[in-house]
C-alpha cells in the first residue's frame, strides 16, 4: 500500500441518481474506464458516456429480478485484491480478474420505502444486498480501493484525481471507508429494526444508527462537542423542517424545539393551539378561537419563563399571530407552514429562526425512545398512551361537570410531556400553573400553585389563575398532602393515574374537600 493509487477502473451502480452523470463524465475525463448495472449503465449511456455492463465482465446476466448482479468473484476479486500481494496479482491474472479502484453505490431505498408505509413484500425487495457486499469490500480494501456512498462525496474524489494526476490520498479513502461501514450499519439498523416490528417479543440484539444532517457548535453545554444524526424516517418535525431565517440551532434549540412540536401535535384537529417550551419542559399551552389567542393564553400562563422559549403552533402562522410573538424574546417557531405575510413579520428579527414542517406529528404513531446508560442503552415505546372520557372513572361522591372533563383532558394531555413529577393546572383549556420535575410530587404542586398566584399579580388580577382549575398528576398521589394542597390554591377537580396504596385516604379528601376526582388507570411518567 502507499499513500497514493491511481484510479483506472470505476463500478457504479445507484439508485439515487442525483449528480451521478457529471461525476461519471469528469471520470472517464481521467482516463477512468466504466462499469455499471441496470438502470444505472442505461442512464450513463443515455448521456452519450461508454459504460461496460457488469454483466459482460462476470459473463452472468442479471437475474432473478435483479437480486442477483454483482454477487461474483470477479466483482469481488477485482474490489478485494492486494495490489502489493504477489500470489493476490496472480490469482487476478489466473482468473482473468481486472482491478476495481472505486466503487460508487448508493443503497436501494429502503427507509423510504418503510416510511411511504409499503406493504411487506414491497418492503423485503427493497432490501439492498449486492450494494452492501460491494461497500464492505471496497471499505476493507481502502488501501487501494476508493468507496462513495453519499453524493456529497463526488466533489472530493474529483479534487483529489485532478490534483494528484489521477490518484487519491490513503486519507480520502480511509475516510471514506469510515463513511461507508458507517452507511452499511445505519442501513442494516433500519432493516433489523424494521423487521422487529414485524415479529412478536424483545430481539436479543438491537442497533441505533443516523446520518450526520449538522454538526453543532456545542452540545449543552460549551465544553461539550456535539451533532445531530437523522434517522431516516419522515416524521414531521425539527429534523425534516425548512428553516426560513435565523442562525443554526444549537443543540437544546433542537431538544426544545422537539418537545414543543410534540406537544401541539397532539392537538390536530382541535382548533388552533399553542405550547411554549423552556428547557423541554411546557411553561404554557393553550387551546383559543384563533392562533393569536391561543398563543396569548399560554403565554399568559408563565410570562417570565417564556422569555427566550420556543413556541410551536398547530396551524399555519398568520401575520397576526406573528406579530404578537415579535413582542418578546423567541429562539425558535415551529408550525406547519407560514404565510408570506407572517415571514415578512419575522423578517425583522434576524436572530428568531422560522421552522415549517408541512404538517403536524402523528401522536399515535409507534416509535421508539432511546436514553443512552452507562454500558449500554434503553430502549421503550415512545408513550403515545390516550385517555378518553369513557376510559375515566369517578372515584369521588361528586362527578365533574362537562367543563371540568375537557379541562381535565386537556392537562392529561400536557402532563404526558412534562419532566415527572409533573402537576398541570387547567382552565377553559389553558395550562395557569407547570409544576415539572420535581423529587417531590406535592413540591412540584405548589410550585406551579405559586406561579400562579405570581402571574395572577403580574397581570392585576385579584385572584390566583388556579381559582377555579382542574388538576393532572403523571402519577398517582402517594398521600392527600398534594390533593389538599390543590385545592387551596381553589382546583376543583382533579385527574389522576389512582394506583396507590393511600388511594382511600386521597379520595377521603378530595370528597371533603369538594372535589371531583377521576382515575385514568394509566400514568405518564417522563425522565
């Protein structure tokens, strides 16, 4: 091996086609002969490039529907000989074996395909096999063997070619063999993953991969270096939205701004709906007759914690509504879409960054969540549980009125998105007090009582906003201390998992404080 080798004789075989008639016309400008298959030889030809067929280096035609076309040790031989190896040079010369010095594969489309919601058989075709043998060949060879498996790569083989007389670096193809292993296991994640989901039980192995979509200036911290991988899927949200102004965000701008759109997407199709986040956590969300006063009202909730949050709105942004975030300090804007006359609006703040998605998040499609440990990694369902009314039940003398329901739903809603212990008050479908995240449930429900009271002083008002609220615990009430703490700030109901072993001492109180109180069965902790 040595640091430079001349590329002679090129493979490529893609599906994704982008640049690749461009790329193959400044290779044979090198003097490199081509090889390819299907309907990428047929697409080369077109373009008036000559292009050998594979099929007339193996003398094997393409068969069985295509699963069977580079899979030949005159492909493989040609990619995984040493060309410093005597008895290697030999059994080319023997086999009649010609050198492959690059190997340009993209794989079949197979995570979008998966993502378009294909029925199985589609799926299984669209499982690549051939691009993956050829990647790890090429990538065990990059001694001598350059491998592409992302277009953003084609510049770089170009530069090296022309500036080294048509040779490469032992540099580029070690970091492109890197890229490429890298490839070939975020693409057999994906199958694996996929096929999980197919069978019944926990798969003994699992795997996590991405693809590098920005490289962030830090992570949370500025001593900490930091990216943010994609995972291929088209899920609506911070990874596949259009930024239309602002700089790059950072690495708790995306967590955030994540959490927002997960939260509002759980209002589609319930009127226009709001929720600001700080630090992951809700500090408002609200539901209103329009955009604006829904945006207004979780404001409301915690004016001094919104400074510097993000916003996520379930509608298209309008001017109006855009206007009225314009008033305070905002990192971010996500909603799934926004007129021209709301991006006119935001224009003249340079600094606030615009996010659209096209659409919202399906709350209940099946994910799944990975937290990292120590030694490994967890991984659950993401929590897409729902409560109806018809899946509460009363558990106190008095029965909540219809108001007391919705609100009650409402604030289930939100709690599935707050740092547990979480304490949500509720009125006329606005959050007026978050209690997030903390050790003790009854802490995190005078927290968010105390908010209250402050916002209620801020805005002149002579009473705390939670006079007159619902209440919703992630988790059951371990003792009546919390309960009873609610309703002194003036709740009138409350929803709750039940489950504890002082439930009949919780539901005592709440009947001789006056309230009402449902169970839903079901908890909604968040770490």
């Amino acid at each position: 091996m040595t640091d430079l080798t001349p590329v002679r004789r090129a493979l490529l075989s893609v599906s994704d086609k982008t640049g690749l008639v461009d790329f193959a016309a400044a290779l044979a400008g090198h003097g490199v002969e081509l090889l390819s298959t299907g309907g990428t030889a047929r697409a080369l030809r077109d373009a008036g490039l000559t292009v050998k067929y594979v099929s007339e280096v193996t003398g094997f035609p393409e068969m069985m529907d295509g699963r069977v076309k580079t899979l030949h040790p005159v492909v493989h031989g040609g990619l995984l000989a040493l060309r410093n190896n005597d008895d290697h040079v030999a059994a080319m010369t023997e086999h009649e074996i010609g050198a492959i010095d690059l190997v340009v594969v993209n794989l079949y489309p197979f995570e979008e395909t998966v993502a378009k919601g294909a029925d199985y058989a589609t799926v299984i075709e669209n499982i690549d096999i051939g691009g993956p043998a050829m990647i790890r060949s090429a990538a065990k060879n990059h001694g001598f063997v350059n491998v592409v498996v992302d277009v953003e790569d084609y510049d770089a083989v170009l530069a090296e070619l022309s500036a080294n007389d048509g040779q490469t670096t032992y540099g580029l193809r070690q970091k492109l063999a890197q890229t490429a292993y890298a490839r070939t296991a975020a693409y057999d994640t994906a199958v694996s993953t996929w096929m999980a989901e197919q069978v019944d039980g926990t798969p003994r192995r699992r795997t996590v991969g991405g693809q590098l979509a920005q490289t962030l200036r830090y992570g949370e911290n500025p001593h900490q270096a930091a990216a943010f991988y994609t995972d291929g899927s088209a899920r609506p949200g911070v990874a596949t939205a259009k930024q239309h102004q602002g700089k790059e965000l950072s690495y708790n701008n995306i967590n955030d701004t994540d959490a927002a759109f997960e939260l509002v997407s759980e209002f589609a199709g319930q009127g226009p709906a709001c929720a600001i986040i700080k630090h992951a956590n809700p500090c408002g969300v609200a539901t209103g007759a329009t955009l604006k006063d829904a945006y207004t009202r979780a404001f409301d909730c915690d004016r001094t914690s919104a400074f510097g949050g993000i916003i996520a709105l379930n509608q298209e942004l309008d001017a109006e509504t855009a206007q009225e975030i314009t008033n305070i300090l905002t990192e971010v804007v996500i909603a799934p879409g926004a007129n021209a006359e709301a991006r006119e609006v935001f224009a003249a703040k340079k600094n606030l960054r615009l996010l659209t998605t096209d659409g919202l998040a399906d709350a209940f499609a099946a994910s799944l969540a990975v937290k990292q440990v120590s030694g490994g990694f967890l991984i659950q369902d993401k929590d897409v549980g729902w409560i109806t009314r018809d899946d509460l039940t009363v558990m106190t003398k008095r029965a909540p009125t219809e108001r007391e329901v919705t609100d009650m739903l409402f604030a289930w809603t939100v709690a599935k998105h707050v740092k547990s212990n979480a304490i949500i008050y509720v009125k006329d479908g606005a959050t007026v007090g978050v209690g997030a995240g903390q050790m003790s449930r009854v802490d995190s429900t005078r927290i968010a009582a105390r908010k209250a009271q402050d916002m209620a002083e801020v805005m002149g008002l002579p009473k705390p906003l939670t006079q007159g609220s619902v209440v919703a615990s992630d988790a059951f009430f371990p003792f009546a201390d919390g309960l009873i703490t609610a309703a002194e700030a003036g709740a009138t109901a409350l929803i709750q998992p039940g489950g504890s072993m002082r439930d009949d001492e919780v539901i005592a109180a709440a009947d001789e404080a006056g309230l009402a109180m449902v169970f839903t069965g079901m908890r909604h902790f968040r770490h």
